[in-house]
C-alpha cells in the first residue's frame, strides 16, 4: 500500500457491524478479535437499566480457527453470564 493510499484512508476496510442477539432483554454484540488469524471471543452485552444504558465487555481466553465460531462462542457464553449474573452484572 502506498503511503497517499494511507494518509487519505483508501487502504483501511471500514470497520463492519458487529453482529446482534437479544436475550431476556440484554442487548448481545458479538465482536470477535483477530489475532493472528485465529479469532478471540469477544463482545459486549447491553442493557437500559433506570434509563441509563450499561455496558458489560466480554473478552475470553478462547481462541477459534473462524471468526463464525467466534460469534457463536460469544453469543453462548454471553447467555450464560446474562442467565448466571443478570443485572448484577453490571455493578
């Protein structure tokens, strides 16, 4: 890539949408990590408590061969945290 392509942003992919799951009322995004062509799970689960929107970042150990499995691992143990913790989760 040359250096006019990166000073005038023509070689940076625009970042994609994160993919989305509701569960019991908690927003899910699934926004898994490359590193190294293997894929971290990861994500954020949202929710509107008093009003105000909370956030929980979810970041795992677990590495996967694509980043399909890892929205998918994310989805899962999002639930998980979402069914063990609920709106604790967020203090």
């Amino acid at each position: 890539m040359s250096i006019l392509s990166r000073l005038f942003g023509k070689g940076s992919p625009e970042p994609k949408e994160p993919e989305t799951e509701t569960h019991e009322g908690f927003e899910i995004y699934a926004e898994p990590i490359n590193e190294g062509g293997n894929w971290r799970l990861a994500g954020r689960i949202v929710k509107a408590v008093d009003g105000i929107e909370q956030t929980h970042t979810l970041i795992r150990a677990d590495l996967l061969d694509s980043e399909a499995a890892a929205i998918s691992a994310t989805f899962a143990k999002a639930r998980q945290v979402i069914e063990e913790q609920g709106l604790s989760l967020f203090r």
